[in-house]
C-alpha cells in the first residue's frame, strides 16, 4: 500500500498546514490556483521554524492571474 505525504512526514507542523490551506484559499478567492501548492515535504522533518511552503509551478497564464491580483491588492492599499 502506498503512503501519503502526511504518512511519510508525521513530524510536520499543523501550522504549516494551516499556512498552505489559508493560502490556497486566498489564492482562490483571487482566481489563482497553484495546483501543485503543498508543504515541502523535506524541510517539513526539520520541524516548526525550518518547514517551508512549496509553492510549485504554475503556467504563464496563471502567472499573470497572480500578478493582477497582487497589482489590484497593491492599488487598494494605496488608495486606503
């Protein structure tokens, strides 16, 4: 039977978790889906303070999604 990542890496922090989920949330709420967002599963064995987030590759399109979300983010605080 194969293991899941979470399986091969039980010392990973909930927090990273958490960060990767409240991130893949806020991405979506701005049309951006990064499919291959997770926990690296290297640094996650290290344990809280050296885990970090792998934000993968994404396509040219949705590149550009995430450019326009963070420039209309970025106009809105100016704005403010």
């Amino acid at each position: 039977m194969r293991q899941t990542e979470s399986e091969r890496a039980p010392e990973r922090a909930p927090d990273a978790e958490g960060a990767v989920a409240r991130l893949r949330t806020a991405l979506v709420e701005v049309g951006v889906v990064l499919p291959s967002l997770r926990v690296d599963p290297v640094t996650a064995v290290r344990g809280p303070g050296h885990t970090l987030v792998d934000l993968g590759s994404c396509n040219v399109g949705t590149a550009d999604r995430l450019v326009a979300a963070l420039g209309a983010r970025a106009a809105r605080e100016e704005q403010e």
